[in-house]
C-alpha cells in the first residue's frame, strides 16, 4: 500500500466566486428562452463556452454582429466605447462582469480623475485589461512585471494590477516603481482567492514530483499558476483528459494537481480519474471535487 | 610615482542644502548682537556646533531654559508641542529647518488628515522623526527597515521615510507593505541629495581598499553612509582627523572617503592632508574640498 502514488489537489483550485457569478447568470439567461449572446467567450475555457453554445448561448467576437439578442457583458469587462454602442444599439444587457475587475476599472478611473499616470501590471493584449484601460481618461502605461517606463520622473504615479496577477511580482513592481514618482499610489487589485491558490499550487509544487495544470490555454491566471508551477518542478499544463501522457508519470511518486479559475469542477474530477487509472493507482472513481486528496486540507 | 597612494573623495559629499541654510541662519543671527540659543544642537556635527558655541550661539536640552532668547529651530525640526509653547512664551524664531524635513512634516499631517494611518521610515528615537510624528493626528507607525506592523489588512496604509533614509531600504519596505493594505500612498520623502551622496559613496567603496567615513557619530545619514561602506570593504567611522590611526592603511593602494550632510568642509579637508602626511603620499596640503580628487567628478 505505501507503494501507491499520491494524487493531490491544491486547495482553491477551480471555479473562482467572478466565474460562478458568470456562469450562473449565463444559465439562468440559457433557460429564459431569449436569443442570447456573450461578446467574446465569457470566462477563458474553451470546454465550459462548449457546453453553454451547446445551451443556445453563442459567442460572438464583434458587437455588429448584436441585433436584437440579449448580450452577456463577459467576466473580464469590456471596453467602454462597446457597452456606449449597446446602450445606443438598446438592447438589453446582462453584466457578468467579475466584481472584482469591476472595482479594478473604478479605481482607475478615479486614478486618472484625480491627475495619477495610471500602471498597470498586466498584459496589454487580455480583455480585462483593455477594459480597465478603456476606464482611463488621462495617460496610463501598461507593464508586465518587466519595468519598461519612460525615463522620467513622475510628480505622482497610480498602480493597479490585473486581477489575476501574481502578487509577488506586484511587490516587486511597487518597490521598483518608487524611484518613479515623488508619490505612488498603489492599490492592490489583485483578487484574493487568485493570491490564495497561487500560493497553495506553490506549497503543493513544492512537495510533489510533477505538477499537472488544468485549465484553458487562453487564461491567464492558469498560465500564471503554470508558470509559478514550473520554477518549482516539472509541470505540464492541459486543457482536458484526453491530452494526458502516461509517460509523465513514469516514477513519479507524489502527483501535485492545481486549475485555474475558470476551469469547471468536472473537467478536474475527470483528470484525476484518469489518472488514477493511467497511473495504475487502484483509487475508486469519484464523482465530486470534494472527494479528491488535499483539496479540502 | 605609480606607487603613490590613490586618494579619493566621493562627490557630493558633505553639507547638504538644508544644513548650509541652517548654518547661515545661525552665524546670521550670531552677528545681530541679540541673545540665540538653538534648541538642541543645530546639525548633528560636535565640531561645528562647539564652533557656534564660540560666537555665542547656545544649545540648550529643554524648552524651559528659554526666557527672552531668539531661539533657532534646528535643522531637523521640532514637535509641534514646543513651537506652541515657543508661541506661548512670546520668543523670537528663527526657523531653520530643512525644507525637505518640513515637506515630509506636512505630507505626514496630510496623509493622517485623509484617514491613511501613517508609517514612517525611521529611527523612532531622531529629532527628525519625532517631530515628523507629532504632526500625526491619527495611527502612526514608526519602522526601521524591520518590518514590525501588527498583523491586520489596513484599507489604506501611508508610508513616508526620514529625509535621510536608504532609498534601497524604502523601496524594500515599500514592496512589502503592498501586502498589508488594500491601498498603500507612498511619498518619496527622501532628500534626493542623500540619495545620490550614498550612490557616489557605494560606487567609491567598490573601487577603494578602504572607506574613511567623516561625520557626527550623532549623524543618522552619516551612520546609513558608514553602513552602506561597511557592506562593501573595511569602513572607519571619525569625526575629526584626531582619530585616524595609520596601521589603517598599511598595505592599502586606494583610499576612499565620504562624509555626511552634517560635516563641514574644513574637517574633510583637514582629515585628507592628515592622510596624505601619515600614508607618506607626498601630495602638496590643500585648503579647500574642490582640490580633493573625486569630489569634482
């Protein structure tokens, strides 16, 4: 028996509070019998905006496409100028909008009111993030943890952060940044439950000999878990089941799995059924998320 | 001639803006014939203060000793108590502390007035501080580079420094309070001439065989100068050229030196010729600071 493998799940893996909200309001749409739409996918995970077109709920990519269906405002926010169109387009809309990255929206907007060049660490290309520019009225510089400013020194600079950043590169970047402006205003908006599971995939990297990341290939926060991940040990990060590869396990003794935030319950319970029979571990097959080791600890 | 001795002085060493000002206020108000008495000693530099004392310029310990005198508020500042007690008494005052410990006074009395419980960078024990806390109305925190704060999330959280801190160590400080507060407003309140004598004095020291660090052993920059020197090469902390030793620099190639915000140029300029006399270097006396190599470049 002690020869067995240890399959664990870092605690707060999955569905975050923004994504539930999402999801759930996306449902509840689905059943109303409306013509329902979400600009762009409404949270990073290609299986989960499966299941919901397959509910009827589209995914489009240009709001010329909205004629007179109901719009999903998608967890990540969108840009300023598009919700003025739907307004003028009056339709009717249904805001899914994470509330956190709502809040991350209003702090720069009241940044850049009050006068403060707005940072923000983050990735210029993802949708929140274009969002939460698109709230700025006044100058803004967006960096990834890489410190690329202009060579000059501010009277007063503001920080805000992607919601789902890593905190420890937000520290780095303050520190780095006060040599930047006579004042810096930092306001840390940073989700929570995105520090927490960072930190809990890190302790359990730590004490495993591979680490399997479950999540859409387009998340960001999935992608930073991974990254954070691969400092410690070898990790592979997928998206489903079926991308899988025994040969990973080879002599591994002590399985470490994380997922981000928007990945769903059932593709992880799907995963570490898998792997328990790939791996020859002899578990039974579970059927809920709560019944897989470490998750609960 | 190869072999001669390599004596340098970091540039920008020695009085600051603030101190000179000091200074002049004081011979200034010396030569009106009126009684002055400073309170506490002016600058933190024995030497210069015993020179004052020699026009008749007094320190005294205690606001009680002021009956009628003019009295001269030190460089450093004083708590806000006794500039109302000095009110009170109906006394002449000349004000001579330095504008950016001033600046940082206010700034302290602006973020406690915004509701920001204020943490100050600094030595709990400095006349700089004290009288910077006592412009606090609300919660305040006084932190070496040690990171001592109650164990709590604030909403928001200030942080200022004492004018002659590291900015290394602000920065550091800076970074880690990120994690204890939704928002943090940091103001750069150190004096920019600090900054840039520790940068000048760091570059010296990786390049010198020894560091001879001049200035009041009462000197808070002086002593941050002779702990950044410390870290680099074997570092002697003097006042006056009194306390130099030879056996110091057997075996030495390259001599660095640096001094504090609060010592004078006579001193350095009298404990470099020493040096040059005890080394046997052979370089001709001088009589002002520009001659010394290095503190020109």
């Amino acid at each position: 028996m002690n020869s067995k493998i240890q399959i664990k799940l870092a605690p707060n893996s999955g569905f975050c509070f923004g994504v539930k909200r999402a999801i759930s309001l996306a449902q509840e749409a689905a059943g109303s019998g409306k013509d329902i739409v979400t600009l762009g996918p409404i949270i990073h995970n290609p299986q989960v905006v499966q299941r919901l077109r397959e509910k009827g709920v589209n995914d489009i990519s240009n709001i010329s496409e909205v004629v007179d269906e109901t719009v999903i405002i998608r967890s990540h926010g969108v840009e300023k100028d598009i919700l003025d169109l739907l307004k003028e387009k009056d339709v009717e809309v249904i805001d899914a909008t994470c509330p956190y990255v709502a809040k991350a929206q209003e702090l720069a907007r009241f940044l850049s009111q009050e006068g403060y060049p707005v940072v923000i660490m983050g990735n210029a290309d993802h949708p929140e993030v274009k969002a939460i520019c698109s709230n700025i009225s006044g100058k803004y510089f967006v960096l990834d943890k890489e410190l690329i400013l202009p060579e000059r020194y501010y009277p007063k600079l503001g920080l805000i952060s992607q919601t789902t950043k890593s905190l420890k590169d937000f520290q780095e970047l303050a520190g780095k940044l006060v040599t930047y402006a006579k004042e810096l205003r930092v306001v840390n908006t940073i989700c929570s439950a995105t520090s927490v599971r960072q930190q809990a995939s890190l302790r359990l990297a730590e004490e495993s000999d591979i680490m399997i990341v479950i999540g859409g290939r387009n998340s960001s926060n999935t992608k930073m878990l991974a990254n954070i991940c691969k400092n410690i040990i070898e990790t592979q990060h997928i998206e489903t089941a079926e991308e899988l590869d025994e040969q990973w396990f080879d002599g591994k003794k002590k399985i470490g799995l994380t997922a981000g935030a928007s990945t769903p319950d059932w593709i992880i319970v799907n995963i570490y059924n898998e792997i328990n029979k790939c791996t020859g571990n002899g578990s039974p097959v579970i059927t809920s998320i709560d019944e897989i080791p470490g998750y609960k600890e």
